[in-house]
C-alpha cells in the first residue's frame, strides 16, 4: 500500500484505513491502524459537517471535503439477514457498507453510529454536524443523541412521507440538538402545529406551512424561508413587500413561497412602488446572478427576469420573480457582491 499523502481526499483515506482493518470493528485497532489515525488528524484535513443520517432503513455517516475534487465518502449501516457483521465496497468505491445481523436492537445500531461518527470528527478534528431522522425517532434515539460528541448542529431535517411530527418532538430535537443554521421540516405535522422559535433559525424550509401566519412571516428573523402548502395569497406579498419597504424583516436574504402556477400581477403586488427590469447593459446596483449558500453546496439563481425596487430608508435592493409555481423575494445584501 502506498504512504498516506496529506492531500488525499476523505475517500482515498478511507480506503487506506480500511486496507489496514482486518475486521469491521474500525476501534480494535493494531498499532500501525494508529500510527495512521495520528498522522491523518495531525494533516487536519478540511471537511464539512459531518452528514448523520437515520433513517427507517438504515443509518449513514458522510465525509465531504471542502473545495475537494472527489469529496465524498459514505459509511453505511443496515441490518441483514447474515450471522455474522459483514464489511462490504460499493460498486462505486465511495461508500462502505456494514451489514449488521438483523437481531441486533436499534440502540445497538445507534451505538454503532455513535462510535463511527465519534471516531470520524476525532480523525478530521471536526466536532460538527448535521442531522437528518425521521419525526418516530426523536423519541427513540435517547442514546444515539447523548453519546455523540459534537460541539455544534448546524442543520435538523426531519424527513417522512407518513410519520407525523408533533410540537413535542420539535421541542425535544431543538433543546438536544440546538442546530445554529436551519430546520428543514418535510413530514405531515399534527394538527395545531406552532413552535414558533424555529421562525428565528436563520434558515426555515416547512413543507407543510399553514400554520405560519401573515404575523409570523413579519416577525421571523429567518435570513432564508421556503415555505410549501402555506395560505399566502398575492395580496399577502403585496403587504408583505410593502411592509419590507418600510423596514420589516432587516435579515431576510431569500423568501421563497411555492403555490403560484399563474404568472402574479405585478402591477397590482407593486402598486405605488417604483420599480424597474433587471438589464445588462445599464449599470445597475444588483447583479444578475443571486447565491443561495447552503452547508454544502451554493446554488445560483438567475434573476435577470426580476422586478427591481429600492427601499429609501437604507437603499437597500429587493427583488420579486415568479418562476415555475414559485414566487421569490431576493434582498440584495452587501454580501452578495
């Protein structure tokens, strides 16, 4: 086996590491094994938050190196029909699958995840992470959240086509988790549905959003909001624009409101504001293309179909474009440039 380069990718030390065991257990590791640990935690390689994520049929663990040419690589843990624990490769070679014995308990499991995800943010010296579960786990996951050593979680998402989250379970996961960026809630939710503190995460994404009220959208402190099956109507953005106009919602970047097949009518939403197209040949005050930052990724928008308004107290820039069944406000930051 080739020497261990400080450049290699999480994937490539992966595969080294896994080279030297000889059983699945990564923790009974020969001295050479730690003589590997110790020089791959000295190279402190760069890595996003480490990705967990449990799921009805399994659990994961991800590795993704920042700015890396091949960034990714994937343990995953599923219960199988074998006697034995049985350490597989993917085809593609980025993931490791671990194939539990099915009589195993799920806090058995849970402790599996809680060695990996322990010993992977040691080896990257990266105590960060986000979560992904399902609203049935909160409450049988006492262990897996109690034994992670973590030091930040920058993003909850709750994910389940039937499974139904209760205001309970909200609470739970924020009190234990604490996540410092965002929510991401894409599950049925009881009815009565309303913890309002996660209106001041920085970044909300609701699925289902009818419980948000027109005073909510006001009052969150949210940078970013996409918010699905809600009961904004046009005229809502209309007073909610104005309402911005006239110095609401000082954080937002990006509001985002699903639902509007039909092209709006603009002249209506902005009756009384001054407001221009967006072209390339004029100097303008915004450029065309808006960056969404999320954890791992940043998407572009193209904007060069919005209507551009000025706010008068700070001249600061908003932006209003419908596309697909979507209605998108933008707030042209300083950042943004």
């Amino acid at each position: 086996m080739k020497p261990l380069q400080l450049l290699d990718t999480p994937f490539l030390v992966f595969q080294k590491i896994i080279k030297l065991m000889e059983i699945i257990d990564l923790f009974e590791m020969s001295q050479t094994s730690k003589r590997m640990f110790a020089c791959i935690k000295n190279a402190r390689r760069r890595v996003q938050p480490i990705f967990l994520f449990k799921m009805e049929n399994g659990r994961m663990i991800r590795v993704a190196e920042k700015n890396g040419l091949d960034p990714e690589f994937d343990i995953v843990l599923t219960s199988e029909n074998v006697e034995k624990d049985v350490l597989r490769h993917e085809k593609n070679e980025k993931s490791l699958s671990c194939c539990l014995h099915n009589g195993l308990k799920e806090e058995d499991i849970d402790s599996q995840l809680v060695d990996l995800f322990n010993y992977l943010s040691d080896l990257f010296n990266n105590k960060t992470v986000t979560v992904w579960l399902r609203p049935s786990h909160i409450a049988t996951s006492s262990f897996l959240f109690s034994n992670l050593k973590f030091e930040t979680c920058q993003l909850i998402k709750i994910i389940a086509k039937s499974d139904i989250l209760s205001n309970d379970g909200v609470s739970r996961i924020l009190e234990i988790l604490k996540p410092t960026i965002g929510i991401a809630l894409k599950c049925p939710i009881e009815k009565g549905f309303g913890p309002r503190n996660i209106l001041n995460l920085p970044r909300l994404y609701i699925f289902k959003a009818r419980w948000i009220t027109f005073d909510d959208l006001l009052n969150m402190e949210c940078e970013t909001a996409f918010l699905r099956h809600h009961s904004f109507t046009e005229e809502d953005v209309k007073k909610f624009i104005n309402h911005w106009m006239a110095g609401s919602n000082p954080k937002l970047m990006h509001l985002r409101l699903r639902g509007f097949k039909m092209t709006p009518n603009w002249e209506h939403i902005l009756e009384g504001i001054n407001y221009g197209v967006w072209d390339e040949k004029e100097k303008k005050k915004r450029p065309r293309i808006f960056q969404d930052h999320y954890i791992y990724r940043v998407e572009e928008i193209d904007c060069k179909n919005g209507l551009d308004f000025e706010r008068k107290s700070d001249g600061m820039i908003g932006t209003v474009m419908h596309q697909s069944d979507q209605i998108d406000f933008f707030v042209w930051h300083d950042i943004q440039f």
